[in-house]
C-alpha cells in the first residue's frame, strides 16, 4: 500500500483580495507536499474558497450582481495566483460546489438524526464583518473584541450543534496528542479554551439566504463554519466515496493562521466526533505578517500584494524569503530590504556562486566532461558526512512543518560547498599535473554536491531546483529523493555547461 499524506490550506474568502498572508498558508502545504511528493507519498494537497454568508450576500447587492457571480469573479484571482506562485495543489474547492452543497447536508442530517443538533432560539451580539456571535462580556466597549468595529443585538431561530456534549472527549484527545495542535503556544490557548467550558454552537441563520439551505427547514441556512469546515472532506467526496478518497487520504493535516485557530481546533473536532470521523492530524497555525513593522490594513494601504512582488523579484525568491525569514508558527515582519538582503547574500551570493564557481571550473578543468573521482581524503568526508547529517535532519524538521529550520539546514550544505572550495583550491591543484586525479575527485564532489542542494531546495524553490538539475544533466521533471539523496548519483563523463547566474544581484537605490 503506498503511503498518502493529505495537506489543507484553509479555504479563503472570496470578499478578500489575495495578500501575503494567503500566500504563506499556500506556499507553506505547497511545500510540504512536494516533499513529500519527493519521498514517494501519494500526495492530495487541497485549497479554495469560501463563497457563502452575508458578507458575500450584501458585497453582491452594492455591486449589482448575484452573489455567485461575484465569487465566480473573484474567485479567479486566488486561481490566478496558485498558478503564478507555482502552487501544485491537486484539488481546488468552491463551497458553491454541488459536491461540498451535498456533504454539508448530509453531514448535518446524520448529526441532526444522532440528537446533536437542536432548533433553539439564538440572542447575542453579532459582528457582520467577523461572522462571529459575542457574548456581552466578551465585547469590548461594545465593539468586537476581534476587529473593534459595532455590533448589533440579534434574536433569530436557530439550529444549534451540541458543542458542550464533546467538552470532555475533546480535552482528552488534545491532552493525548501533543502534537494535534502546534505550535505549542496556541496548543495551551485551545486547551484553556476548552477548559473555560463549550457552549452549543449556534450554526444556522434565518436573517440572510446565501448559503445551503438546512436539510427539511429551507429558510434555515447552514451557517459559515459548519459549511465552511466540511470542505476537507467534501473534496474526498464524502459520505459516498467512504472507501475510496476518503480512506486513501483522510486525516488531514490542516494548516492555518491563528486568527482561525479556534473553530479548526475546536469545532471542526467536535463536528466530526458527533459524526463519528477521525479527527485531523495535525492542525498547525502560523503566525501573522506585519509590514514594515505595522499591522496590514486597507485603510493604512500597506496590504502587500504577491503578484506585484513576484514581478518585481521572481516567484522563487519571494517562496524562499517568505519561509526563511520567520520561524513557522511565529509573527514576521515584511521589508523590502529584508527580502534584497536575502536574495543578495543568501541566494545570489552562497547558493548562485556555488553553481557558477563549480561548473565554471569544470569547464576550464576539464571542458565541461565531469571527471571520475578517486578514493577521497578527509575534507571529501567530511563533506560527504554532513549532507548525510543533514538529509536526516530535514527529513524530521520538514515532518514538523519547521521550514526556516529546514532551509537553516540546507544552507549549511551550500555554506560546505563553499567552505570545501576554499580548502581545496581546485586552482593551486590545477597547477600541478601530478596533482590532476585530486583535482578531478574535487570537481566531481563539488558538482555532486550542488546535484543533491538542487534536489532538497526544489520543494521550496521548484524552477531553481530544476534549473539546476537541468544545468547537471539530471532528469528535471520528476525530482524524487527516495535513493537520489545518496551520494555518487552524477554520472562521469557527463558534459555539463558553465552555468550563467541563478540569481543576479539586486542593486538598491
């Protein structure tokens, strides 16, 4: 049986413009799943959008059109994006969807039928923007504790979903598995969340008629999260295909920001307890980005917008700032020097330099044939020990989602490429003919070592990784790293042409 792995983003809403938070979430599973892709998992890696609510409702009727039509609208730009960002997700959900509409129904009338979820009367204060019900004590100044801004007193009918009924089970699960919600920081928020007590969730509205309607009561809608929330297993088409996607991929490893942590920690796992479902794997919620050290708003127009920054600096060196620079799980801030001085040093300087120094030196060496090498000395091994250290260590840090960490690792092995440069001297070698089968082992390593940084950067740098592996004459199109991760895959007497640079220095102003 092949091994699967199932990544989600959360699914976006479409009355926002795609910023650089979206992004992160995207290129963080993006990268995740082409590891594991490399590994030889059988990979679902899933994203879309949110599309229901009164948001959605209200944006449509001040901009003249049907609610659908503006998502089918806006929808493109997240689409247009993933392409853009090289996103390499194998399914795209829209809550629109016939196939989400039927999970969402049928996953209510089979919690519906188990006396989980009861018509009631609702009353609370209630914040449009944020789709959130607050209790009196939890406004602040009457305002949304969330987003500052007023909320109204609403009193509706109601269906309810028994939350409190799963306080005690949901407890156990998280205090049993200490690696459900991550980073710990947010795991210790949920836990004493929980502890505070859970209350029956309101999940259904009578005031509004853009959503799937409630199975047997069609003025109810079923409200944003009990629909939204369903999309992990709506694109596994559940409940029909139960042996099928669903068992193939289900448990998810979900990752999110952490604004959105508690109704994927804490609903989300009731929900599918009161169905009777395994709950997530993991549920990982990063941090937030600031820019330029203030919060990203509309309004202070600072929202840092992905295409734009793709134009201007290229799509793998806007992947590879976006995950070095912070500690996954972490706050980060944006600067456009930040990310200069990254792509100057880090990867103009230590990765680009590497490549073009070595195959440079191929070529003036050996014109291009890559020469067979002998039985290394010291240095060779020392060299050869930390890629093996080190492959071991990403493996385990990629498991954990530490991508700086992962990307800390791997620059170590372009940082002993280039240390291995300076303690050989291929140029004093080349001087001395007696010297020549040594100079021959060093080249071979250097252009060994790049083979191997072009295969474990790919997931995070895809065109560069290939790129590489193209200049190498590797094959480039299926990247694998089951039994390619092993030193002497370079075959000699390949011909391999002096490389122009990967990343040109940028010059500021």
């Amino acid at each position: 049986m092949s091994k699967t792995f199932y990544v989600t983003t959360p699914i976006y809403y479409v009355n926002d413009v795609p910023h650089i938070g979206h992004a992160y979430t995207t290129l963080a599973c993006d990268v995740i799943a082409r590891y594991k892709r490399a590994r030889g998992y059988d990979v679902a890696f899933l994203t879309g959008t949110d599309e229901h609510g009164q948001k959605v409702e209200t944006a449509a009727k001040a901009n003249g059109e049907t609610p659908l039509e503006l998502a089918d609208r806006v929808v493109k730009r997240f689409q247009a994006l993933w392409t853009k960002l090289n996103i390499s997700n194998t399914d795209f959900i829209r809550t629109t969807q016939e196939r989400h509409k039927h999970t969402v129904q049928e996953q209510f009338k089979a919690i519906e039928a188990k006396g989980d979820i009861y018509l009631g009367e609702y009353e609370d204060w209630y914040c449009t923007p944020c789709e959130t019900f607050w209790t009196e004590t939890q406004l602040l100044d009457g305002n949304c504790p969330d987003c500052g801004r007023p909320t109204t007193k609403l009193k509706e009918e109601s269906y309810f979903f028994r939350m409190s009924k799963y306080q005690d089970q949901l407890l156990k699960h998280i205090e049993d598995n200490p690696d459900f919600i991550q980073p710990k920081s947010r795991r210790n928020e949920i836990l004493s969340f929980v502890r505070e007590g859970l209350r029956d969730l309101s999940i259904s509205r009578t005031s509004f008629s853009w959503g799937i309607p409630a199975p047997g009561n069609e003025k109810h809608v079923i409200y944003v999260w009990f629909d939204a929330l369903t999309n992990y297993i709506s694109a596994l088409d559940y409940p029909e295909d139960q042996n099928g996607n669903f068992a193939k991929y289900w448990p998810a490893t979900h990752v999110i920001g952490k604004d959105i942590l508690r109704f994927h920690a804490v609903y989300w796992p009731t929900f599918l307890m009161a169905a009777g479902l395994p709950l997530p794997e993991k549920v990982f919620a990063h941090g937030w980005w600031t820019v330029e050290g203030q919060k990203m708003s509309k309004s202070l127009r600072n929202v840092v917008e992905p295409n734009m920054l793709i134009d201007k600096y290229g799509v793998d060196s806007i992947r590879y700032f976006l995950l070095r620079e912070v500690p996954f799980g972490l706050d980060g801030d944006f600067s456009h020097n930040a990310l200069i001085h990254r792509i100057n040093s880090d990867l103009a300087n230590d990765l680009g330099n590497l490549v073009s120094r070595s195959t440079a030196m191929l070529n003036k060496y050996f014109k291009g044939e890559l020469p067979t090498p002998d039985k290394g000395n010291e240095t060779d091994q020392a060299l050869i020990d930390i890629f093996a250290t080190n492959i071991i260590k990403i493996d385990s840090l990629l498991s954990d989602l530490a991508f700086n960490k992962t990307l800390i690792a791997i620059w170590e092995l372009i940082s002993a490429g280039n240390k291995y440069i300076d303690e050989t001297a291929p140029w004093a070698l080349a001087k001395d003919p007696e010297q020549r089968q040594r100079l021959s082992t060093v080249i071979y390593n250097l252009l060994e070592s790049i083979r191997i940084i072009a295969l474990i950067v790919a997931p995070f740098m895809p065109d560069t990784g290939k790129k590489i592996l193209q200049i190498l004459g590797c094959d480039s199109d299926n990247p694998t790293l089951d039994g390619q991760d092993q030193w002497g895959g370079l075959k000699p007497g390949t011909t391999i042409e002096k490389a122009a640079p990967l990343f040109p220095r940028i010059e500021t102003e």
